[in-house]
C-alpha cells in the first residue's frame, strides 16, 4: 500500500509540475483579432508591458550609430614589399641578359614567357608582363637603362617608406592625403628617377585594415544593452476603438493577453496533455514489470526520477528559445543509468524526448537528434568503469553528438554557414560536457539520496582497503571463504539481473564482524575448537555477535548503508540449530529458542538474499565435498539449502521471484562444482621400475 501512495505521489507531483510549466493564461477570454483589423473598443494596458517592436528598432538605431573597429593588417605591406622587391628581381634579370646578349634556354624563355629573338627583344614589354604593374612604357625603359648599383639604392628606399608609410592604420582617406612625391624628395631619389618611384609607390598603396567583426560586435551589443526597454506603463492606452491594428498594436495586445492566439483557446488541449501524461506514466510502469526492473525502484530510485524530471522540464521551459542542440538532456539520463540501470534510463529518456518535444515543439530533426544521442548516451557512459575514465568518455560522446548533428544537416541538404559551424563545435561540447556534469554530480545524488554508485563500490574491492587487509592477516579462513561467496553471488545475480557488482562487494565484507573473534569460527580453527570448552548458550553468543561487530566496524570505517544491510541481514532471523540441539540435549530447562536467534532483520534484497544463500551453501559444501554420490548430488544440496531457507521465511522479504530461485540453484550448482570438483588421483610410481 505504501508503495502504491509513493507511485501516485510521484505521478501527481510529475503532473502539477508539467501542467505548472505548460499552463499560461489558461481561463482568459481571448478575442480572435488580426492585423489591420478594426478594434471595436479602447485597450488599455492591464500591467507595464514591453513595447518590443519599439525597443528593436531603437536597438537597430543604437547599433548602426556604432563605428566599426578595425585592425591592421602586417600582410599588406609584405605584399607590396614583396611585389616590389619582384620588379627590381626581374629588371636586373632583363639588364643582365641583355648586357650579356647570351642565348637563352627553353626553360628561361618559358619562365620570362616570350619566345627568345635576339635580335628583336622588347625589353620593356617583356617587364612590363611578368610585374603587371600600371608603369609607362618610357618608365619601363628608364628601370632597364639603370645601373645595378642604382637599382638597389633605388629599391632599398622605396623599402623603407613603404614601412614608414605602413607603420600605423592606414585608411583610404588617409591614402588621399598621403604627398608621396614630397616623401621621395626627402629620402634622396635622384630628380631623374623620383616620378618614377613615386608610382611605383602610389600605384600599390591600399588600406591595410581589415574589419574586426567580433570587436565591433561587441560594441554594438554593449549600444544595444545601454538602451532603455520602451515600456508601456499600466493604464495606457494601447489602441482606440475603431483604429486599425498595427503590428506594433497587434504585439501589445498580445502580450496583454487578449489576442487569441490559436496555440490555447480552451480546456481541451490540457485535458490532452493530462490524458497524455497519465498513458505515459502507465506505460513506464508497464515497461518496468515487463523489463523485471520495477523492484529495483526503492524510494530513493522514486526520488531521483522525480528530481531529474522535473529539473529537466523546467530546463527545456527556459531554453525554450534556444536551439535544439543547446538542451543537455543527456545528464538526466546518464546519471539515471550511473545511479539505477539502463532499461530505466532508456525509457526515461524517451519520455523526456516526448514531453520536451510538446513544450519547445521540437521537429523531428530536433527529437531524432535527442533520440540518437540520448540513448547512445547511455551506452557509452555504462564503460565509464572509473572515474578516470570520465575524459575519456566525454570526448567519445563528444563526438557522437557532432556526428549526429552533422548527419542531421547533411540529409536535409542544410548549406554550410557560420551559424552552422558554431552549432557544430556546440554539439560537440555540449556532449562533452553532458559527461562532465553527470559524472561530476554522482557524489551529490550518492550523499543526498543514498545512492552507491560502481565507482564506489569498485574502491571497496580493492585488496589495499583497510578492512580486507584486516580479513586476510587476521582472519585467513574467513578471508577466502568471504571470496568464495563473493563469486558465489555475483554469478548468481548476474543470473537474474541483479546488481551482480553489489552482491560481490556485499560478499567480501559480509563477515568482517569474525574479525573480533575469529577464532571462534570453524573456517580459522586449527586443531583445537575453543567451542568445546564453553556453553552452548556462550557459544551461540559469541557467534551471533560477528553481526553486530560487523554494523560496528562498518560504521567505523564508513562503509555504504547498502553494504551494513547486508552484514547485518546475511543470517536473518536464523536459529544456530547446533548449539540449540546442543543446549537442549544438555539438560537444561531454561533454554530457548530466541537465546539461539540472529536478530535479523531478514534480507531485504535480492542481493542480501544472494548472500544468505552463498554464505550457508559455501560452508556446508566444504564440509561435505567428499560425502555427495549418485543418491545425493551438489544440486540436491543446493536444493535442500534454499529450500530451508524459503520454509524458514528467510527469503520472504527480498523480492526474489519464483523463477529466480531456480536461476540461482542452477547458478550455485555450477560455481560449487567449479570450486570443489574433484580432482584426479595420479597414480603412484611402484618401486623398482623407471
């Protein structure tokens, strides 16, 4: 029954709070108005209200008002130096041939581009195409009828005016003003040459500023957040009756609430959604009973998928206006797979898809892409063994989703744009950082729920912890028979979809409590039985007091509540049968049955009761590993165990399924006959023969 309120709570709280998000103005009376339409009376402003037509256009004029940032451009004046530095190359080129008057190869008349005549070169011509620069053809000749000497001088000033004049920002206007001729007077050209430098001068100057959109985007976004909203303040008139509806008219009323719309214009639409919710939360616990996982939703389980719900739709109400990629839907489901199981996290997933698709009406782009990437989300954040691991994994999910994305755009022929691009690098960290952030969280869901995660429960199995080096010094015995259980459990919850990693933990820690006595137990006794010098009834104490040692250390030495249940559960309300037989044949009348109890409580797991059953099956085969024939086998064992167990009551509180407990028998049988097969007697070597 206390179940049952905890479900329809939960389905409750899920309901209020996704009607709370849908839900608008949803009982006003709305008038169906349009542009250009007449208004039949005066409007006026219910409260103070955005006039956002006004205030864009405002921002528009603040932002066009904005001068634009530019930044120098070094590359410029390399350039030209380079292409200067290229007129001179060739002239000296063309001086030295035709001084020389040599004969010409096929592979320099093809790099000069002529075919070679030496009796008729047009020098001139020959310059004038390889540097394409706009020269007079006398000043062409006057380059080629100059000494090397010259040349060079000659080079080596434009040079450094190009650099003069390159030193700051250069704008067109500044070109206008720039008196080259004037400069080359003062860097000592020769009269002779000085028109001449001075085009090859002016006729490759350009600006060397190239715009700095982010910077000037940025000024125009700081313009734009200096304007003040216009508002229209409470009691205003919005419109007259009997003017036409302007855009701008249109947005205010709207905003006031008292267009329709045609998004909501009743009750019926709500009443979908409610109907929609309460299909959903049915077909959630149908999938769960049909997965067998149901019973693995303890309170804190409950909890969880309340919390991520909700959280998760309050999320996609408030990026509403964002693109699809931006929404992480990805961390709700991860953490549900790190924190439950996958068949969970998959259908949690695809609900939220569901759910978010009727708040932001996602395409189905949009649902495809969360689809995709939530459930191989959940896939790839299960081989997060460690946290180490964490980098690893977010760079793997990283580039899931930009692949995804990419696909996506690729099949609706989406060109390539800037927005695009940004939206590529955006799915690829908005996968990587899903992982950071459910990965990072894991410790708050572990404290504030109780939760224990594999990571934590892979540190507990770590032979350097405190409490296994305790076992294996000073309780060897128990130290491997706690192995053998362990590897008992877990192969048997593995068998019917157990936390097999929780068994075996629960397996290595579930007698620590013999550290306190340990000799006291059969599996670290030599040849003397220290039971045989006490009473029964003291005997029975000292054994029944490993439990209560046990909770003890496990507090000490802050082991998981999961891991106490089950040191504490592992023997139930068992009876010692042994000492109470013992007590009884004794003689003495005051004995009672409860003196010889564990005080329990019964396992409240399948893990626990994995554990009960492994603990008893592991002692009492090792006893008896050399008494089982054809008339008696390990699996009648195995059968009488458990069997004991469930007429005792022991197993009636675990939720263990009838067809579980013949998983586990077959289970147990099979990992007993591996741990105690009986192993081939060779034969002896008779004497006098080699």
């Amino acid at each position: 029954m206390k179940k049952e309120s905890h479900a329809i709570t939960l389905a409750v709280i899920i309901l209020l709070s996704f009607v709370t998000i849908m839900s608008g103005n949803l009982f006003d009376k709305k008038l169906e108005l349009e542009v250009n339409d007449i208004v039949p009376m005066d409007y006026f402003a219910p409260f103070d209200i955005e006039n956002t037509i006004a205030t864009e256009q405002k921002k528009k004029l603040a932002a066009d008002s904005v001068e634009n940032v530019y930044l120098q451009n070094v590359e410029v004046v390399n350039d030209i130096i380079a292409n200067t530095n290229l007129l001179f190359f060739y002239t000296q080129e063309l001086i030295d041939i035709k001084n020389n008057k040599i004969s010409l190869s096929y592979d320099t008349q093809q790099h000069l581009g002529i075919e070679y005549n030496k009796d008729n070169i047009n020098y001139s011509q020959i310059l004038q195409q390889k540097v394409q620069l706009a020269l007079l053809t006398t000043q062409y000749d006057l380059l080629l009828n100059t000494t090397i000497a010259t040349l060079d001088e000659i080079q080596e000033r434009i040079i450094v005016l190009l650099n003069e004049i390159y030193t700051n920002q250069l704008h067109e206007a500044d070109i206008e003003r720039l008196d080259i001729g004037k400069m080359v007077v003062e860097i000592g050209i020769s009269p002779i040459y000085q028109v001449l430098v001075e085009d090859i001068i002016e006729l490759q100057l350009i600006t060397n500023l190239i715009l700095d959109e982010e910077a000037t985007e940025d000024l125009k976004q700081i313009a734009i957040s200096d304007v003040t909203p216009v508002m229209v303040v409470e009691g205003e008139k919005i419109i007259g009756k009997g003017s036409r509806i302007t855009e701008e008219a249109y947005a205010l009323l709207e905003k006031s609430g008292v267009i329709d719309t045609g998004e909501i214009n009743n009750f019926l639409p709500y009443a979908g959604v409610i109907l929609g919710i309460i299909i959903i939360y049915f077909f959630v616990k149908l999938y769960l009973h049909a997965m067998d996982k149901a019973h693995f939703l303890q309170s804190n389980a409950k909890n969880l998928l309340a919390i991520v719900y909700i959280i998760t739709l309050f999320m996609a109400r408030l990026m509403v206006d964002l693109d699809y990629i931006f929404l992480p839907f990805a961390i709700g489901t991860m953490i549900i797979t790190l924190l439950i199981n996958i068949e969970v996290a998959i259908i949690f997933h695809v609900v939220i898809v569901l759910v978010a698709t009727l708040i932001c009406g996602f395409n189905i782009s949009a649902i495809l892409y969360h689809l995709i990437t939530g459930i191989m989300s959940i896939f790839i954040i299960v081989h997060m063994i460690e946290r180490k691991d964490m980098i690893r994994v977010a760079a793997i999910l990283g580039i899931v989703h930009l692949i995804v994305y990419s696909s996506l755009i690729l099949t609706m022929s989406i060109p390539m744009t800037l927005t695009i691009f940004y939206n590529l690098l955006y799915a690829l960290g908005i996968g990587v950082f899903s992982v950071i952030v459910a990965g990072g969280s894991l410790p708050l869901w572990e404290s504030s729920l109780g939760f224990v995660t594999r990571f934590g429960l892979l540190e507990l199995i770590n032979p350097n912890q405190p409490l296994l080096k305790r076992l294996l010094l000073e309780a060897t015995g128990t130290y491997h028979h706690s192995l053998l259980v362990a590897n008992l459990a877990e192969t048997a919850a593995d068998e019917i979809g157990a936390n097999a990693l929780l068994a075996r933990v629960g397996g290595y820690y579930h007698d620590i409590g013999k550290l306190t006595c340990g000799n006291y137990f059969k599996e670290n006794q030599g040849t003397i039985n220290p039971h045989d010098m006490l009473e029964p009834r003291s005997s029975a104490n000292i054994i029944i007091s490993h439990v209560t040692s046990g909770m003890e250390l496990a507090t000490k030495y802050d082991l998981p509540a999961c891991i106490t249940d089950m040191i504490i559960q592992h023997h139930g309300t068992g009876v010692m049968q042994y000492f109470y037989i013992k007590a009884q044949n004794a003689g003495d009348d005051s004995v009672k049955q409860s003196d010889f109890q564990y005080p329990g409580p019964k396992p409240q797991t399948r893990e626990a009761a994995l554990i009960m059953l492994a603990d008893v099956l592991e002692a009492t085969t090792r006893s008896m590993q050399h008494k089982f024939n054809e008339n008696f086998t390990l699996e009648d064992l195995v059968r009488k165990m458990v069997k004991q167990k469930l007429d005792e009551g022991e197993l009636s509180e675990c939720n263990l399924y009838i067809s579980d407990i013949e998983k586990v028998i077959q289970s147990f049988t099979r990992t007993l006959h591996a741990m105690y097969h009986q192993r081939i007697e060779y034969p002896e070597k008779k004497e006098g023969k080699k």
